[in-house]
C-alpha cells in the first residue's frame, strides 16, 4: 500500500494509542507502527492492517482479545469524533489482526495524486546518495553467453529501480579486457591473420581464432608459453601489441553495442581491467603495508581466516590476477568516483572471488567494504535444446536466443494478426520483452527453467501477457473515445478529486470536508482489488530495491494484469446508458495501462501500442 497511506493511519493510530495508553507496548515492538501495517489476508477486510502479535505479552491477553479490544476504542472515539479516521470505511478485527477498509473516496483520490506525480513510482528517498552498479561486462573476443544475459537485464533493471529510488547511478562495465588471452590472441593474429575475413566479419575471426588457438595448444604445449610472453609484452606496452589489443576491443565493443542496443542497455562508463593496470602496484603496496601479504611459492596471497581459501595477489611470475584488479576497482569507485553503494551483477559461480576481494577489503580496513554488494544470479536450464542451434555446441549465445524468440513471435503474428501494422517493430519488443520478462520474473538466486513455449504464452505468467494487458486498456480506451464522442477529456467525466493533501495532512486538528461519498466508486471488488493494487506501486518498487529482486516489480505486473483482466472480464467497462461509471471505469483502466507501461519500463521491456 501506498506510503503515504500508510504513514497518515499510523499517525492516526499512534494518537489513539497514545490515549489509550497502549503506545509504550507498541513501541516495544520496536517498529514504527507504519511499518507493521500489511495488507490484510483478505482483501475484502480491506487494505491495511494491524497485527497485535506482539503487544500480548505486555499486556496479558490473547491477540484475538487486543484487537477485539483496540477496534472497540477505536470505533467509540470515532463515534465521538467524526473527523478521527474519516477516510476508513470500517474497522473489523480478525484473529489478532485489526483491519481497516478504506473509504473509496480515499482510495480514489489518493491514487490521483500518486498517478499525477511528475514521475511515477519515483522518490528521491536517496538523494545525493551515489550508486555504482557493474553489470554486462562481457570479456573481449568472446561472444555474449546467456550468463551474460542475466548480468545484463538484471543488471540494467537494477540500476532502473535505483534510480526510481532517487539514487545518482553509475553504470559500469567492468569489460573483461586484460589478462594472458590477449597474448594469445594477439600472437595468433600475428601468425594466422591471412587465413581469416577481419574486414567483413571481424567478431567472428576474432573468436574463431580465439577457438582455434585452445584447440591447437592443446596438443603443442608450447602455444601457451608464446601467450604468455606476448603478454608480458602487452603489459610492458610494447605499441606493437597494445594496438593489436585496442584493435581487438575496439572490434568487440562493437558487437557488444548491438545487443546493448537492442536489449535497450546503456553504461555511463567503461572502467574495463585493463584501466587498472597502473593502479595494481600502488594497491598491492598498500595491502603491503598493511601487513597483510605473505609469500607462498614465489606468489603474494592474503590470508582471509578459516572460512575462505586466501586471495591471490600476484602470481609467481610476477603477473597480476582478476582479484588483484577487483582490488584496486573497488578503490577506484569508493575512493575516486566516492560511490555510496557499490553492486557486482555477477553468477553465483562466482560467490567465493566477490567473497574474497571484500574480504580482504575488509581486512584492509576500509569501512565501505561492507557497502560492496555481490548480486548474483543462477544459470539457465535449457528444456529443449534440441530448439536452439548452439554454434559449435559450445556454449548458447545471446544473440541466438534473442533472435529465436523474435522469429516465433513474428511466426505468432503471423497466424493471429497478418494485418497488424509495424510487424517487426513488435515483434523485436514482444519477443525480446518475452525473453526479459522470462528472466526476471524468476527469483534471482535460482537456475531459470528455459522453456520457450511458456516465455511465449500470451496467456500465461509471460511478458507478452503483461503487453497484452497493456494493449486491451489502451484499446478500451480508444473504444470509449469512440462511443461517447467529443469526450476530449476522461477526467472531467469523473467526480471531482477529494482534497487528498488536506486529508493526509500530518496534524489533522480541523475537520476536513468529507468529500460526499454518493458517488461511491469503486465499489465492486474487483474495482477495489485494482485500485488497491495500483496503490501499492511505489512501495513494490521500493521493496524490489531493497531485496536487489526484480522479480518483485516482473511479479507485481502479473498480478496487476491478472487483476485487470479479472475486472474487464466480470464488469461492463463502457456502458453506453452510463456515461459517469464507464468514465470512471476507462480512468481506472487508463491508470492501469500507466502503471503496466512503468513498470515494464522500470524491467527494460517495451510496451507495443497494439499486438
Ligand atoms: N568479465 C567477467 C565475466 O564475464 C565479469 C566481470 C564482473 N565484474 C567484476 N568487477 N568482476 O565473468
């Protein structure tokens, strides 16, 4: 539910249960009674409600007697004060529950005020807070994997509700651009160049090489060794190498800038590993310092206690590692670019590399260590594989997946709707959104079943039937544009909006004017169940935010569909003889197809205008 609600019935509690005597014992909670309102069981006992679980041992009665008990103060104070709790309709107390069902008139008018912010669903609760989010980073030559899908749209769909929660975000690819294969690559280029099209197909010889030279070191050891000193090559800035190297990122992020683009990702920044190349020295120096290295084989690690193998620093050789440059990354965002809040999209494989480097933070003494947050995510399952042509059967490319469920979308389109207009146009949105949708909607942390008949069910928990929902309001809409002719605007049919800023004030002393409540929408359930559930927009997307899950707001949307459609289909929305309800009625379903378009928009998926 809406905060602001929430806030105005915990004031208004709070007074009561200051008269009552009873505030100390709720304070016991420790909670602010804001935050222990839920919505109740039923919703037809209402919108909120207040469980006494925890006032029974200080008070000695069951929590069935205290709600029983609270309810019965309630109702007599409000009987002799009008104006207390004006906005709830009734007070019912339920097995140590007391729920409140809200006036429609107070539900109307608060979600016209929350639907006429300047940006829906946005609070500015983080102001001035800076946030780094490091997601997508791909590694160079290589091609996207569905592993990187998930960094991806997870990725970016945090950084959108980050921003929803008025954090300044900074977008990071942390590119997988240094390290020995760069060696290899550039040796093989040297060697092997001529036999490859880098003019028309430059992605491809790049890691068709890449390929090659694994296959082929595996039976001449001595190809690793040629790796390695190129590298040190590159390291030691040898121009030869270094733009060879450029040339070979360069010919990646141009590839990569496709699938960004069509997935709708933007980075602000590009800090790939190779940027820290001069910072290791002075980072390892400072884990040095601090007393913290030991040698071990001709290698420098850092010893993290019982729970966790130690970090490795440097190599025997001498040459740095993906730790080591996570080290001196966080040191970058922390201490240069002064983030607040710092998040790895990153598989759950791996857990124990984030757990080492902040770890090792840790022990370095950084206080912000704690502040480093490791998001990861679970691995696909494949049902039918026989489905994907796998290029080489390696490894299952984004791209492919992408361009698979495009292509049965337009197949879909095709049988169903030949004339539709822009049909590649939504067939892009709808099949790239149904791969999204599929991905978030699915808790994080778990595998991700991959099951190409369920993504694209337009019936079932998929992107396309959120679109499909979207699509059915903006057509009723159109519809009752057309019916009730010269109807310019929708508003002026409804009643007028009740003085909400005036109820919701703080101390409310004066009596505020009921807004007559002759009209009465929504009264239907299924009205009240929408209206409710577009209420609790904003305070969903804070919860998504705080869990770092953006399968809360892909699970809000299902629910808000299915609540639509369950209201469409039980009611007449547009009822020729009533022009006032089918009013009322569109607005609602013009507030629905907003929220469905936020929200779809906060997960990265677009909202076609017809499919
Ligand atoms: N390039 C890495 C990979 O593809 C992911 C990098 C994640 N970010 C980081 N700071 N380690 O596995």
């Amino acid at each position: 539910m809406n905060l602001k609600i929430k806030n105005q019935l915990a004031a208004d509690l709070k007074t009561m249960l200051f008269k009552l005597d009873l505030l100390k014992a709720v304070s016991e909670l420790s909670y602010p009674i804001s935050e222990l309102l839920e919505k109740p069981k039923d919703t037809s006992f209402g919108q909120l409600a207040l469980p006494v679980f925890g006032l029974a041992k200080a008070l000695r009665l069951s929590p069935a007697q205290i709600a029983e008990k609270i309810k019965d103060e309630l109702l007599q104070y409000k009987a002799s004060q009008p104006s207390f709790l004006d906005y709830v309709e009734k007070i019912q107390a339920v097995s140590g529950f007391i729920n409140f069902k809200f006036q429609p008139w107070f539900l109307t008018s608060s979600l016209e005020l929350m639907m006429h912010a300047p940006r829906l669903g946005f609070t500015d609760r983080n102001k001035n807070q800076k946030l780094i989010i490091d997601y997508s980073s791909p590694n160079v030559a290589k091609p996207m994997n569905v592993g990187h899908l998930r960094a991806t749209v997870i990725g970016q769909a945090l950084r959108n509700l980050a921003e929803t929660q008025g954090y300044e975000v900074i977008g990071l690819n942390h590119l997988g651009d240094w390290g020995v294969q760069f060696g290899k690559l550039a040796w093989a280029f040297t060697e092997w160049q001529a036999e490859y099209d880098f003019k028309g197909q430059p992605f491809k010889s790049l890691f068709d090489m890449y390929v090659r030279f694994h296959d082929e070191a595996e039976n001449d050891k001595s190809l690793e060794d040629k790796g390695a000193e190129t590298f040190i090559r590159l390291e030691k800035g040898d121009p030869e190498i270094v733009s060879l190297w450029k040339m070979f990122v360069a010919i990646s992020m141009q590839e990569y800038q496709r699938l960004w683009d069509r997935l709708g990702v933007k980075h602000d920044l590009v800090r790939g590993e190779s940027f820290y190349s001069d910072h290791l020295e002075a980072t390892v120096q400072i884990v040095k310092d601090k007393g913290l290295l030991r040698e071990s084989q001709g290698a420098y690690v850092v010893d993290l206690g019982e729970d966790m193998p130690p970090c490795l620093i440097t190599k025997s050789d001498g040459a740095s590692l993906y730790a080591t440059r996570d080290l001196a990354s966080a040191l970058y965002r922390h201490e240069v670019l002064g983030c607040d809040l710092n998040l790895y999209v990153v598989g759950v494989d791996q857990t124990l590399h984030f757990k080492q480097v902040f770890k090792t933070l840790e022990l370095m003494g950084y206080p912000w260590a704690k502040d480093c947050h490791h998001i990861a995510f679970g691995m696909y399952r494949f049902k039918d594989q026989g489905k994907m042509s796998t290029r080489k059967g390696r490894a299952i490319f984004l791209e492919d997946v992408l361009n698979k469920a495009v292509e049965m979308v337009k197949g879909i389109i095709e049988t169903k709707n030949p004339s539709l207009a822009q049909k590649d146009l939504v067939a892009e949105q709808v099949g790239v959104g149904a791969v999204i949708f599929n991905d978030l909607v699915n808790d994080r942390v778990k595998d991700v079943d991959f099951d190409w008949d369920k993504i694209l069910d337009f019936e079932g928990d998929s992107g396309p039937y959120v679109q499909y929902t979207s699509v059915r309001c903006l057509s009723v809409i159109e519809k009752f544009q057309t019916v009730f002719k010269n109807t310019s605007r929708l508003k002026s049919y409804t009643k007028s909006v009740a003085p909400l800023d005036k109820v919701l004030r703080a101390n409310r002393t004066s009596q505020v004017e009921a807004t007559p409540d002759s009209w009465g929408f929504p009264s239907e359930p299924e009205e009240i169940d929408l209206v409710s559930l577009l209420l609790s927009y904003e305070a969903m997307l804070t919860q998504a935010f705080e869990k770092f899950k953006p399968s809360v707001v892909a699970n809000y949307l299902l629910d808000l569909a299915k609540a639509y459609n369950s209201f469409y289909n039980k009611h007449r929305i547009i009822d020729i003889d009533n022009k006032p309800l089918s009013a009322e009625r569109v607005l609602l379903t013009e507030h629905t197809q907003k929220v469905l378009s936020a929200g779809l928009s906060v997960l990265n998926i677009q909202t076609p205008v017809k499919m």
